[in-house]
C-alpha cells in the first residue's frame, strides 16, 4: 500500500536485488526504497517529502552532513539530477517493530552540479515510523564503492 501522496513505484528491481532477508519481513521496506528510487528519478520533490523525516541527518559521499532541506532543494534546483539508478543488492534489517536499516548498492549516474558522477554506490539508511505510521528515512550514508583491486 502506497503513502498517502506517493506513487505506486515498479517494485522489480528492487526484489531482485534483495539478499539475506526473508522476502515477507522484508516487503515494506522494499517498497519503501522502490518508492525512493522512483522518486529520485523523477524528480519528484513532493514524494520525496512524503518520504524523508523532518529531522534527516545524512552523509553524503564527501563526509558533508545534508539535512531533508538540503536535499529536497537539491532536487528542486536540479542540482541533483539522478539519470541512472539500477540497484544491484538490497539488504534489509528490522530492528525492532518501526526501525529499520537498509544497505543498497547500486550503479548510478547522477548529475551533481553540472558533472556527471557514473559508477556505483552504497546507500545505508535508516528508516523509521512513528505511532504506525509511515515509514520514512531518518539517517543514511552514501559512499562511491571503488573498483575492484583498488584500495
């Protein structure tokens, strides 16, 4: 069931690349990331509102701390302007009833600032829900993963 203001987003790619969880207990969250994924994509300012937390702290790949402001004025501006976002692996662990941390690698291309970032990446994120409610993320991290035989 989607959010209220939130599309429906393509489910597939996001089962496929979940690993090392039980696909049932697994199933909001993934579709919680489809819906973020989706949402990056497009764009979509409103549904990512929908799906970030107020009080958002998340580390970008350059150690800067970004707030849900900093980010939904990323992608309003089209600072931020994701081209390509095939995920690869997508763990899933539920940490209690309405806390959760999910691990995502996946191979992007995002427009940052006019340059082309191509490659992949692994998202760490936590997402919670408060009283019931929806699921939104409340913490991450993103870092570049380096080829292999590079240390």
């Amino acid at each position: 069931m989607a959010d209220a203001g939130v599309v429906d987003a393509d489910l597939a790619p996001l089962r496929r690349a979940l690993v090392d969880a039980d696909p049932a207990e697994a199933a909001e969250l993934v579709a919680c990331e489809a819906r973020l994924r989706d949402a990056q994509l497009r764009a979509d300012v409103a549904a990512l509102d929908a799906l970030i937390a107020d009080a958002l702290l998340f580390t970008g790949p350059d150690g800067r701390l970004a707030t849900k402001a900093d980010d939904l004025a990323a992608h309003a501006t089209g600072a931020v302007r994701f081209r390509a976002h095939e995920p690869e692996e997508l763990r899933v662990r539920r940490v209690g009833p309405d806390v959760a941390v999910t691990a995502l690698r996946a191979r992007l291309a995002v427009e940052v600032g006019g340059a082309l970032v191509e490659g992949p990446v692994r998202y760490t994120r936590v997402w919670a829900r408060e009283g019931g409610g929806a699921w939104r993320v409340v913490g991450g991290h993103v870092a570049l993963v380096p080829a292999e035989g590079t240390s």
